[in-house]
C-alpha cells in the first residue's frame, strides 16, 4: 500500500483559490503509480475555518486514471468529459469542523492518476486535504 498527499492544507474558498479545474500549482495533483498497484482510491478532508458555511457550497475533488503521460495543468480539459468521477465535499455547517469522503475502489487504468478541484467562493477559507492510496 502507498499512500501519496496530493495536497496537505491547502486554503480554499477566497482570493485566487476559487474556481473549476485548479490544480493549485502542485505537481503532486498528478501521481506516478507503483508498478505493483492494481487498484486505488482517493481521500479527501474539508475543514472550515472560523465562519459558518452553507451546505450548498461544495468544493469537488475531480480525478482520472490514465495511461497518458500529461502536464498536471492539463488533465482537467483532457479528463473532465471522458471518465473522471468525483468527491462531492458536504461541508459542516459549524465553524472548525471538518468532513471526510474516501472514493469507491477504482481499477487503474494506466501509469498514472490526476486529481483536481471545482472551488466555490466561501466568506472564511477552507482547508482542503487530499490523498491517493495505492493498493496491490
């Protein structure tokens, strides 16, 4: 089992963290798998700042596997209409809490898996979490 952190507290919600298609400018949003990995799946955790958020508001956490070797920045006009699925995250109503939503088992399909985010503009920043983990 290998566990990769796509992206580890990143804000999200204010300034230029909001929008479709962000890759956040981290290489990590495309991940290399082990040659030994058949299977995988992709965790993601929201937490809330101080500020009490609408449950209508949901940052979405897209991802792809691939056997195509692309640039991170790419992967969402490549992937967005052709099989990438997604994490819909349902944010707390209470300032300070987070959610977490973990994807179905998904089969790999190629070298490699490409992650990235649908944010919409929230009063107080979020933090965003996510990771993939790598199964035999």
């Amino acid at each position: 089992m290998t566990t990769t952190a796509v992206l580890s507290g990143q804000s999200i919600g204010t300034s230029t963290n909001v929008g479709n298609d962000l890759t956040f400018a981290a290489s990590t949003m495309k991940v290399t798998i082990q040659t030994t990995t058949t299977t995988f799946v992709v965790s993601a955790k929201l937490t809330n700042g101080a500020g009490s958020y609408n449950l209508g508001s949901r940052p979405v956490v897209w991802y792809a596997s691939s056997p195509f070797s692309v640039v991170y920045t790419a992967a969402p006009a490549l992937f967005r209409n052709g099989g990438a699925r997604y994490l819909e995250m349902v944010p707390s109503t209470q300032s300070g809490l987070a959610v977490a939503k973990t994807s179905s088992l998904e089969t790999v399909n190629g070298s490699y898996i490409y992650v990235w985010c649908d944010v919409p503009t929230v009063s107080v920043a979020q933090t965003l979490d996510i990771s993939v983990v790598e199964l035999p």
